[in-house]
C-alpha cells in the first residue's frame, strides 16, 4: 500500500543537513552554524521573514554533495582556489529537484 506523506519541507532540508554533517566530527554540525549565520545576517539586514528562512535554507543546503569526509575537506581547502565552485556543484544537484526552487 502506497502512502502519501506531508514532510515539510524545512524538516526534510534539516534532515538532510544533519545527516551529511554526521560524516565526521570535524564537520558536524556546520551547516547548522551556516544557516544559523546565514539567517542572523538576514536578521540584520532587516530582511523579510520568509528571505531569512530562505538563507537559513540555503546555508543548511550549501555542502550538500560533500557526502565523503574526503570531499568536505577538499570543499574547505578549495574554497581558497575557487570559493563558489561547490555552491555551484550543489546548485546543480538540486536544481534536479524543482520544489527547491
């Protein structure tokens, strides 16, 4: 028997985010620090509600396919080189899925 289930969509990010932080100790939760970042500087700049909520989204989403230990150091180090090269590999995997945007 099939099921239809309503998972907000805020849950199933922070999921999501949780368990690609739970790779190593080294990185756990950062991308929580992210979003929570993320949605303080929203905060500050006096932005809307639902703008904050989007960059609390986005921070927890942005490391999304660093799902290696290996490949979230190498995010890190590589940030130096070419700071949004994994914003764009991560653009580009959840561009696959239209309800992130």
């Amino acid at each position: 028997m099939i099921r239809d289930y309503n998972i907000r969509q805020f849950d199933l990010i922070m999921t999501l985010s949780q368990a690609v932080d739970l790779v190593s100790p080294a990185v756990a939760n950062h991308h929580i620090r992210v979003a929570y970042i993320a949605h303080s500087i929203g905060n500050e700049l006096g932005l809307p509600t639902e703008q904050k909520n989007s960059l609390a989204l986005a921070g927890a989403l942005h490391d999304i396919v660093a799902l290696s230990l290996r490949s979230r150091l190498d995010a890190l180090e590589f940030e130096l080189k070419n700071p949004h090269g994994h914003a764009e590999l991560g653009y580009r995997f959840l561009a696959q899925y239209p309800k992130f945007f």
